[in-house]
C-alpha cells in the first residue's frame, strides 16, 4: 500500500534523509522516500501492517530527529 503523510516545518534535507533512512527500517516499510521541499513523504508498506501503529512510530522517529516538524495525513 502506498500513502503520502505530509512533513511541516523541516530545518534542512539532512534531516529529512534522516528520517527517511529511520522510517525505511521500520518492519513493514517497503519503501520510504521524503520530498523536503514539498513537504511530504511517500510511504509504502505492506498490506499486512497496521498503518495506526506505524503512523505512531513514524511521528517518534520524526520527533526525535527534527522536534520542530509536524506530521500529518
């Protein structure tokens, strides 16, 4: 399944690349590509995961490396 989740307020691209290279090791995640400028990141994952839950820790690995950004759907 693909799903894009909107990124506000990130400082810089080396903080996106984090949080993309975090989130693509999350079991379930098929893919994860972040777009700084457009805000948003492009979340593919398995038909078998419970998106809530990854939502969850997506948003926890986003605050850790960027505390400033917001996440959204």
């Amino acid at each position: 399944m693909k799903r894009y989740i909107k990124i506000e307020d990130l400082c810089c691209a080396n903080c996106a690349a984090k949080i993309e290279k975090a989130v693509s090791k999350l079991e379930g995640v098929n893919k994860c590509t972040v777009n700084f400028m457009a805000e948003k990141m492009l979340l593919e994952y398995d038909d078998s995961a419970d998106f809530d839950g990854l939502f969850a820790k997506i948003k926890e690995i986003a605050d850790r490396i960027e505390p400033e950004c917001s996440l959204s759907l």
